[in-house]
C-alpha cells in the first residue's frame, strides 16, 4: 500500500526517457470517493547504468527513494519491484489484468525476499474511465 494509491482504483504507471537520460514517471488512479482522477508526476534516475534495474524516483523535490527492479518477465511484459526495505512492493505490469502463474511467481519471490504477502494490496482494475 503506498498514499499515493490508497482508496484508488484503475492504477497505471507510465514511463518516458526524459531529455536528460532520466526518467519521467506520472502515476495516475482513479477515486470513487472523490469522482475523480489523481495524478503525481516524478523523476527517475538511474543509479548505476542503465543496464542495472535500480533507480532513485522523487515526487517531491530533492526526496528520492529507491526503485529495485527484482525480476523482469522475459518479453518485459511484468517487472517485480521494491523499494530499499519491505516498505514498497509492486507488481508492475503493461496490462490491466495479470496472468494468475505471473501473480504467484510474484508472491513467491516477495516471500522469499522477505516480503509479508499476507498484506499484498492488489488495486482494482476495472474498465478504464475518461480523463
């Protein structure tokens, strides 16, 4: 559970290479509650070379936190994500529904990295709304 995704639905996480070789990020999710859609926008670096799946995202200034890419799907179709410690897990994926073996793969290695996957959220994903 991050704030940012706390109480929204129809969650997405887009990804562009900025003009500086980073990256920029605009998460976006849909809130009920409110009718309405919420947008951050952040930016990425890369920390090592951008062969390395490890990058420092801020959406707030001169804060970053850390963003590990722990496994990559063989056609880039899912990433497993993390953050330094267990307090940010994320199953990314470029499709709203996941397939169920991709799902358990993922609960696997959180579990084996530590991860408490009786306390996985995953958001809903419904039929897109419009902006």
């Amino acid at each position: 559970d991050h704030s940012f995704e706390r109480g929204l639905s129809n969650v997405t996480a887009e990804y562009q290479v900025r003009e500086d070789g980073g990256v920029k990020v605009i998460n976006r999710g849909y809130s009920e509650e409110e009718r309405q859609w919420s947008e951050a926008e952040g930016k990425a670096y890369f920390v090592e070379d951008k062969t390395v799946g490890h990058l420092k995202v801020s959406f707030f200034g001169p804060i970053y936190s850390s963003y590990i890419v722990f496994e990559l799907g063989e056609n880039y179709d899912y990433a497993f994500v993390s953050g330094y410690n267990h307090d940010y897990l994320w199953l990314l994926s470029r499709t709203p529904n996941v397939d169920e073996k991709v799902v358990e793969r993922f609960k696997y290695a959180a579990k084996e990295k530590g991860f408490a996957i009786d306390e996985l959220i995953f958001v809903e994903q419904e039929k897109q709304r419009q902006l």
